[in-house]
C-alpha cells in the first residue's frame, strides 16, 4: 500500500521529490498564458545559476562566425572559461562596463579596464 497524506510525515511523500513540472512544462505554460519566461524559474529549472543562463543568452545573440572568432582568441590568451568568452563579447559589443582597480590603501587608480 502506497502512503497518503494522513499516514506519513511531510516529506515523505512518494512524490515530494518530483518537481511540479518541468522546463517544457514551464515554457508551454507561459506561451499558453502569453507571458514571457521568468529567468530565475528557467535556471532554477534547469539546474544552473541564472549568471550562467545570462552568458548562454548573450553568446547566442551574436553571429556564428563572430563567436567562433571570440574563442580562438579567448582560447589563444589561456582563458577558456564561460566568464572570459562573455568579457571578450562585451568588449566586441560595446556592452562593456567599465571596471577601475584600486589601491586598497589610498584608493589611487591603478588601472582600468572594460568588464
């Protein structure tokens, strides 16, 4: 006999380590309801940080061709990493932010860079 709500503890339940539905399930719903896709629920669903799902978007609004420039050259200086293909992009793009070092003593610049 399976257990139900009224003989087992919280938790315990046969299905309280399914998800509620699934990433498709997710995405059907929100085209059925005409609202966009929250991103938190998207990686949440995924099982990946949403830093990481806003990298994968920015590599995907750039041409093949351009992006396989990208990681020769990010590959060329030793720095094969989703955070360092997403810099170079940025910097390519003109989306870069800029990004000032600084002593931690007297707060004189010490070098700035486009991040």
């Amino acid at each position: 006999m399976s257990p139900t709500r009224d003989n087992c503890s919280p938790g315990e339940h046969s299905h309280s380590d399914r998800p509620n539905f699934t990433l498709e399930d997710y995405l059907t719903m929100c085209n059925e309801a005409g609202r966009t896709a929250s991103i938190s629920e998207v990686a949440r669903q995924m099982g990946v940080s949403r830093a990481y799902l806003y990298r994968c978007m920015l590599y995907a609004s750039i041409p093949e061709d351009e992006f396989e420039a990208i990681l020769d050259d990010v590959a060329a200086k030793g720095l094969i990493s989703t955070t360092a293909v997403a810099d170079e992009i940025k910097r390519r793009t003109g989306k870069a932010k800029p990004y000032i070092e600084r002593c931690p003593h007297c707060k004189f610049e010490l070098r700035r860079r486009r991040r």
